[in-house]
C-alpha cells in the first residue's frame, strides 16, 4: 500500500515538473521563415473563407505573405506589430485568432464564466442535496407504523 | 438562493444580451452604397514608391496639393471592365475642371502588356502604376478589384469604393469633398 503512494506520488510529481518546464520554457531563437509561418498562420486570407494566409494560394493571401516577409526581413516590427499593421488595412475580420481586448475579449471571458458559474452551481446543488435529511414523520405515519406492528402481532400470536 | 430568483437573474442576463445584440443592430451605421469603410479613412495614405508600366518614376508623396484617385484594377476582372467606360469620362471631366482629381489606375496582379493592350482597346490615357507583389493592394487593404480610393491634397484618406463604380457616385463623393475641402 505504502509502495503503490508513493508510485503515485513520484508520477504526481514528474507531471508537475513537466508542466512547469513546457509553460515557463522559451521557445528560443526563431528563424525569419519561423516568424513569416507563424504571423501569416495567425492571418484569415481575406479572399477565401477558413483559410489562412499561410495555407491559401490566392493572389491576396500571397501579397500579404510578401508584405510581412519583406517586414520580418526589414526587423523593425514585431509580430505582434506586423498582425495590428495587416489588421488596421484589412479589418479585424483578418485576424485568426480573437484580440483579448475590447468586445473581442468576450470571445475568451464568457466561456471561463459560464463554466465558473455552472459549477458553483453544481457545487451548490449537491451541497444542498447532501443536506437534506427525512422530515419527522406525521401523526398518520406513526398510526400506520403502528397498526403494522400490532397487525404483525396478532399474525404471529395465531400462528 | 432559491430556484425562483436562480431562473429569475439568468433570464434577466439572456434578456439583456438580447437587449443589447439588438441595439448594436439597430445603431450600427449601414454601409453607405458603394462606399465603404476602411481604418485608413481619414488618416494619412501609405507611402506608395513605385513606377508607371511605362517606366515613369511615382511617389505618392510628390502628389501632395492635388486630389488623387487610385482605381485598382486587373483587365480580366469584369466589373472593371464593366467601370472603365465611367472611368474615362470622369477622367476627361476632371482634366478640364479646376483643381480637378488626378487619375491613376493601380494594376492588381495582372501583366503589363495585358493591361497596355486593354487602355489602347478601351481607352484611357491616365498614368497606369506597377504594384510589385501586391504591395500597395496590401497597403491599402485591398482584397479584391476593383477598388477605388481618394487621397485629399493633404495626404489624407478620404473614399474607398469598393466593387463596380455606379454612374456619378464618384463625381458626386468628389465634389461634396471638395466643397468640404475650401469651406
């Protein structure tokens, strides 16, 4: 028993170094080719629907794939930079994935707070559940727990 | 909390998203006919360095003080084929009046020779300026052709058009511009 704790408890452990090692580790150097993948994979090609501009051949999505390679190549913008410059042109239609600010961040927050409200209420619910107790029984009960018992009486006196 | 107040406050939220999904709805500004928005309205127009298909050096720059209109275009596109007749006339309209627009068409993923072949066809002898690998369509946002854009004598912004040019829209969106401009 003592074994199979502290199996369980080194596995505990291990995953939680792990954890922590893959959220806090960098992602070290990238090449410019990394940065171009990454910023276009981040893009909606504004001629196609569900398209990237990384993935799509149109005319549009390759104008704009050359655009953020000539300013990943140029140095001077971030990613983060290069997408709001994309974005102020064609729109926030453009961006893939949702800004977390403005009416946008209701994209992020409302699923976390519908979940955080449905298991408060759940926790709630079985709390109340785990409550409730039999009321004391009524003058009828008593009555007929009573004719019971004398019924099984006489049953077994006649026998 | 009893169950009562429970369905009572998440209707009252349901209602509210409600609410206000409708009222985003009701003040929202419809698009205005052809012309469209754009985050680049009103703000000073992206440097454009390039060259005529005739090797005519352009810097949008050096065209400060006059009003500019960029019609993106490709001569496989129907709608600007459908425009062009209405571009020529608004070119010869603004040519003879004072402080009239310059024109320029802006070539969209299109060869130089399809393009000459088309103007010498159709007609138009305004400026026709190479977009190497779609920058200046990128610059300016612009997914599909055609397009047209007006840049003020300061540099700025002022009407994107996006699709096919109705008769007169971009005389009349010109004018009360220009109006607007000199008051």
């Amino acid at each position: 028993m003592k074994t199979r704790k502290s199996i369980w408890l080194a596995m505990f452990l291990l995953v939680s170094v792990l954890l922590a090692f893959g959220a806090t580790r960098s992602g070290g150097p990238q090449t410019q080719q990394d940065r171009i993948d990454l910023v276009t994979s981040h893009l909606a090609c504004p001629t196609c629907s569900g398209e990237s501009v990384f993935v799509s051949r149109a005319s549009a999505a390759e104008a704009i794939r050359t655009e953020v390679a000539r300013q990943v190549g140029a140095g001077i913008r971030t990613d983060d930079e290069i997408i709001s410059y994309i974005e102020q042109r064609f729109g926030s239609e453009v961006l893939l994935v949702p800004r977390s600010t403005g009416l946008d961040s209701l994209v992020w927050s409302l699923p976390a707070a519908v979940l955080i409200i449905a298991l408060s209420l759940l926790v709630s619910a079985f709390a109340r559940w785990g409550r409730r107790t039999p009321g004391a029984p009524s003058v009828a009960d008593e009555a007929l727990v009573k004719n019971a018992l004398a019924e099984s009486t006489r049953v077994g006196d006649e026998s | 909390m009893g169950s009562k107040y429970l369905v009572k406050i998440v209707s009252s939220v349901v209602a509210l998203v409600l609410v206000s999904l409708l009222w985003v709805l009701i003040v929202s500004k419809p698009s205005d006919g052809q012309v469209a928005r754009s985050p680049l309205l009103g703000q000073p127009a992206p440097a454009i360095v390039t060259a005529t298909i005739d090797d005519q050096p352009f810097d949008l720059q050096r065209r400060k003080g006059s009003w500019v209109v960029f019609n993106f275009f490709n001569s496989t596109c129907v709608p600007c084929i459908n425009e062009h007749d209405l571009l020529v006339d608004f070119a010869k309209r603004e040519a003879t009046s004072d402080n009239g627009a310059e024109l320029y068409t802006v070539v969209n993923d299109d060869s130089d020779d399809a393009v000459r072949n088309f103007f010498t066809k159709n007609g138009g002898d305004w400026a026709k300026l190479k977009d190497e690998n779609g920058a200046i369509a990128v610059a300016f946002g612009v997914a599909r052709v055609p397009e047209t854009w007006v840049i003020d004598p300061n540099g700025l912004v002022r009407i994107r058009v996006t699709g096919e040019l109705s008769e007169g829209l971009l005389e009349a969106q010109l004018d009360k511009l220009r109006e607007e401009f000199t008051s």
